[in-house]
C-alpha cells in the first residue's frame, strides 16, 4: 500500500471507532471493554488509573485507542506548551491541559473529522479552556519551527507511512531542550514477513510499527539526543492466539517468532539545545 491509500484506511477505522463512540458504544475493533477503559485485550485495556479516568469525560476514555499512557510516563510542569500527535478522543490532551495548568497549552492533532469533533465534545464537556484541537496530518504539524515544549503521542506514529517526515516534523515544532514522550508499539528483532503482517493487523487493528533498533536509529536521523526506548507491556504468544488462529495460521508453528518479539513501549528523545550545522546538501531537507 502507499502512502495515502494507508492514510485513507487509518481515517476510516478512527472515524468509525469515534462514530462507535458517539452511538454509545466503546472505540473497540470488535472487542468489548474492559472495565469501562479500552478493548478486551491486553494492548488497549487498563491504561488509565481511576483517578485520571475521573478526570475526563467517559467518551475521552472509550475512544482510546492506545497502547500507553504517556501522560503518566512524561513529566509535564506547569506553563508548558504540549503536543499529542493522533489525539483520538482527546483524553491525553485533556489530561495534559490539567497538568501543565492555566498558564500552559495543550495542542491535539488529528486528521480525522469524527474524531476531532467527538474531542471538542469532551473538551466542552469537561470544561478545559487551555486546549485547542487542530486538524491534520502528523507529517505535516501546522505549528510554527520551536513552539512546543513536548510532543506525547499514543500508538499513533506506528501508523504512519512515513515515520521519518512525522518525527523530522515533531523535531522541528520542539524548542531547542524540547522533549518528545511517546507510547508505541515496536518489534524485537526479526520477524517472518507473512508473521509481522498478521500480527501487526492485530496489534491496533492497523499498525506498521518498527524494529526498536530501527526506531532509534530512525530518531537520531531528526536530530534528537538521550534517546530511550523503555518496554511497558511485553506481548506473549497467548495473548495473539485468538486472532491468529482466526487467521488460518498454525499459531504453535510460529511461536518463535511471535512470542515476547513485540511491545508497547514508552519512547523519549529530547531537541538539543543548539542544532548542529547542516553537514550536506540533503541533510537539512
């Protein structure tokens, strides 16, 4: 697939998991909640505490589609300008909003109309002045060069065709000292390509997600520094057995290569402080 063709398949499954949403139903590819937080299965379920989950409306939380929490990973202070690439419900950004405080902003970003209008729903319900959802696309950030104390995102870079515009964008919004905090699902080591392909249509519904080498490498490329990449759920062959099976796979034939091979986790990077010169004729593109 290219690139607008995965563009066009990634705004139809967030439009219908926000119309889902709307209808009084949950954000989940076909699973049921689990405890009013996510889908029943062990990527997207039981990411917020009940405190947080107080907080927000409940609509904010059943259209969550991540595989994190990066606003309980990221350390956010008060006057802060954040960024969440791929808001969905807006749940992270609200959360965001109340920790950076009245004298901080909290910017959401989304390309999908259903989503971006189930979000100011929420915003207006919860009552938050310090937001403002924007509308486009991760590779292409509508904000100005050095405006944004910190980018968080949940499994949403994964999606993206073109991982290196997305994070080339995300250093060049960041301030010099500006910190990029995200949750998103990686693989580890190598992986057959007919296996990679089923188990990362289940890994989110949709996902492209990269080797964690890969993504580092990928991150250094844009120029940022103290990059780490830090696993928070390692995913067991039991936990892709259903949806395998379902999928005409001998999934004991394959456990070497599934089982413990993929992961959510937490990913931080920080801008310099001062860029470093342009060193070529392509390296500044």
């Amino acid at each position: 697939m290219n690139t607008p063709d995965i563009m066009e398949v990634v705004k139809e499954k967030y439009g219908q998991a926000a119309l889902r949403v709307t209808n009084g139903g949950s954000s989940c590819c076909g699973a049921s909640p689990v405890n009013g937080s996510g889908c029943g299965d062990p990527i997207t379920s039981n990411l917020y505490d009940a405190l947080q989950a107080g907080q927000i409306p409940e609509e904010a939380l059943l259209a969550s589609l991540g595989c994190g929490n990066p606003t309980a990973l990221a350390k956010l202070n008060p006057g802060e300008v954040i960024l969440d690439l791929g808001f969905g419900g807006g749940i992270d950004v609200l959360l965001s909003a109340k920790r950076v405080g009245p004298t901080g902003k909290a910017y959401g970003l989304d390309m999908t109309d259903e989503m971006l209008a189930l979000a100011n729903e929420n915003k207006r319900k919860a009552g938050v002045e310090n937001v403002e959802f924007l509308k486009g696309e991760i590779e292409h950030i509508p904000l100005p060069d050095n405006s944004v104390d910190v980018i968080i995102s949940n499994c949403v870079i994964n999606l993206s065709a073109d991982k290196d515009r997305v994070l080339r964008e995300a250093f060049r919004v960041l301030k010099p000292g500006g910190r990029l905090a995200v949750s998103d699902v990686v693989t580890r080591g190598e992986m057959l390509p007919e296996i990679r392909k089923n188990v990362l249509l289940w890994v989110g519904c949709v996902a492209g997600a990269l080797e964690e080498q890969e993504y580092q490498n990928k991150l250094r490329m844009a120029g940022f520094e103290q990059i780490e990449l830090e696993p928070t759920r390692v995913y067991r062959l039991e936990d892709a057995r259903e949806f395998l099976s379902g999928q005409n796979i001998d999934v004991d034939a394959i456990a070497p290569q599934v089982d413990g091979k993929f992961m959510s986790a937490f990913i931080r990077a920080v801008k310099p402080q001062q860029e470093k010169a342009c060193c070529g004729p392509t390296c500044c593109n």
